[in-house]
C-alpha cells in the first residue's frame, strides 16, 4: 500500500466518525491520480461543476500558449465560466460578446488543426 492509499484508508475512518455524528459527507475518489473530493451535504450540482471547472481552468492558465489545443481549452473554459456565474441570473450583452468572441477563436483555432490534419495527410 502506498502512503496515499493509508491516507484514504485513514480519512474513510474520520468520515465514518463524522457520520456517525449525523454530518453527511460524500467522498470521491481517483485513487490511480491520487485525487480525493470531499463534499458536504449542501453541495449542489452548480457548485460542483464550478469546482471541477476551476480545475479544467486551472489547466487552461498553466498550459503554454504554444500547445496546439491551448486556446480550445482556454475559451471553452472561458464560456463555461460566465454561464455558470450566471446560472441563476441573466447573461449581458458583455457576457453574450465575450461569449461570441470566443467561439470565433475557437473556430480559428479548430480550423488551423484541421489544416495541419489535412496537411499532413498529403
């Protein structure tokens, strides 16, 4: 067993404690990448896409502008952004512009993959 498998291993027993004393938790789990999600009983579906979002964003900012699928990421994860801040409220006409630019970019930018696909399939 690793050291991150008797970490899980010790954090399922504090869950259990804590349930006991009626605190409902959900734990998730990827213990190939070494990933452990804690949730508590309020959680809602909106919050947790805009977590799992702040990880994809997080890739998004780090990943070198010179990787050929780094401005997908980025303005997908840009559009996702705004949409769910806005999720309960209504979107303006800035966000429905930054949305719009960023779809023209993320066109441009899946046509320049497509061109280097048909280049080299020459």
């Amino acid at each position: 067993m690793t050291s991150f498998d008797n970490f899980y291993t010790d954090l399922l027993e504090l869950v259990s404690k804590h349930e006991k004393n009626n605190t409902p938790l959900k734990v998730e789990k990827d213990l190939d990448a070494n990933i452990l999600k804690i949730f508590g009983e309020n959680i809602t579906a909106l919050a947790r896409a805009k977590n799992g979002l702040n990880d994809m964003t997080e890739l998004a900012y780090a990943t070198a502008e010179h990787h050929p699928y780094w401005n997908l990421l980025y303005n997908c994860s840009e559009i996702a952004n705004t949409v769910l801040d806005k999720w309960k409220s209504e979107l303006s006409k800035k966000d429905t512009d930054d949305i719009e630019w960023s779809i023209k970019e993320l066109k441009q930018t899946l046509e320049k993959i497509i061109q280097k696909i048909n280049d080299s399939d020459i």
